[in-house]
C-alpha cells in the first residue's frame, strides 16, 4: 500500500513539474516577443511622422519650383521587429507642372535635402494636405492591428514599406499601402488605408 501511495505521489510530482515546464515556456516566450510588439506600433515615424516632417520637405521643393505639387510620400524599413529608436527616413516626390518635371526631397530627422530631379513625359496625380488627413502612425496602427502585428511577431526580420500616393481604388484621392515582405519568400501581407477618410480599402 505504501509502494502504491509513493508511486502515487512521484506521478503527481511529475506532473506539476511538467505543467510548470509548460508555464515556464510559454512566458519565456512571451517576454521574447513583447520587446518587438510595443516599438513597433511606435513606429511610421515615430514622433517624427511623415506629415509632422512635410513641412522640411515642402520647403526644399518650393526652393526648387514654386508651383511643386506632393505626388507620393514613401518608406522603407528592413527588419522592422528589430528597430528600437522609432525612426523612419521619409522620402517625398514632387511634381512641377510647369516644368513637367519631378524631385525627391529626403528627410532624415528633421533634416531635409534635394536628393534627386528628374524629366516627367506625362502629367503626375498630385494631391493636396487638404486630403491628406491619415497620418503615418495611423496607417501602421491600420495594418499593425489587421494582421501586420501578427507576422512581425513571428517574424521579426520583416521588412516594411509605407507609400502614400493618389489611388484609383479610392476615387482619385491619396491612399496609404503598408505591406510587409519576408526576405528572401514570397510571403507578403498588405493593408490599404484611404488617407482621406482613415477607412481600410478592400482589394
């Protein structure tokens, strides 16, 4: 009966053991992927959002031509689930209508700086702050929330992009397109945001 009873107790000993085992992994694994969570949705700028650095850009392009018009605003993150300081470089296209022709204008920090100009054989969609509501932070939130949280999460190493520009889907006015790209796969996850009225654009 004894022989019984101490069976008894080793096999209930090995299961809590076990169990916390389980317990033990599953929170060791929460704290390895909650570092990545929180500064990543602090991300698309930052403090230093892309309309919050609109204004650096504008005035370098208005030094270029006077009449230049915001064509497209756009990203690029490698590895997003890795950053920590928050921080994007903004590039900004402008189109001069009397001209005919287009500039790049990147902004690092607040800093900005003419990078390139170039001929434009056809007119450009352009679009106005007026329409322009939908900040940076807002669509990564957008995207973040769909799913995008999710694969960064698993995949850390994910790269991201952000590009603002006029779309069809959305009747003409800006759209935001956050996708996110595993390198190296075809594994890919994208999220459009009208930048005018904050609503998801469905494909």
């Amino acid at each position: 009966m004894a022989e019984r009873s101490g069976v008894r107790w080793l096999f209930i000993l090995g299961l809590g053991l076990l169990l916390l085992a389980v317990v033990g992994a599953l929170v060791y694994g929460r704290l390895a992927v909650e570092p990545n969570s929180t500064p990543v949705i602090e991300l698309g700028g930052g403090s230093l959002t892309a309309r919050k650095v609109y204004g650096s850009a504008v005035e370098v392009a208005t030094q270029w031509q006077e009449d230049a018009r915001l064509t497209a605003v756009s990203c690029n993150c490698p590895a997003v689930g890795q950053q920590r300081d928050g921080a994007f470089d903004w590039v900004f296209q402008f189109f001069s209508p009397s001209v005919r022709r287009l500039a790049l204008v990147a902004v690092t920090g607040e800093e900005a700086r003419m990078v390139r100009e170039s001929g434009a054989p056809y007119e450009v969609p352009t679009f106005s702050t007026d329409d322009w509501r939908v900040d940076s932070d807002q669509a990564l939130r957008a995207w973040w929330g769909r799913g995008g949280g999710s694969m960064v999460e698993r995949r850390p190493d994910t790269d991201l992009a952000m590009q603002l520009r006029v779309s069809d889907e959305t009747g003409g006015s800006p759209a935001w397109t956050v996708v996110g790209l595993i390198a190296g796969t075809d594994t890919a996850f994208t999220v459009v945001v009208d930048a005018t009225s904050g609503e998801l654009v469905e494909p």
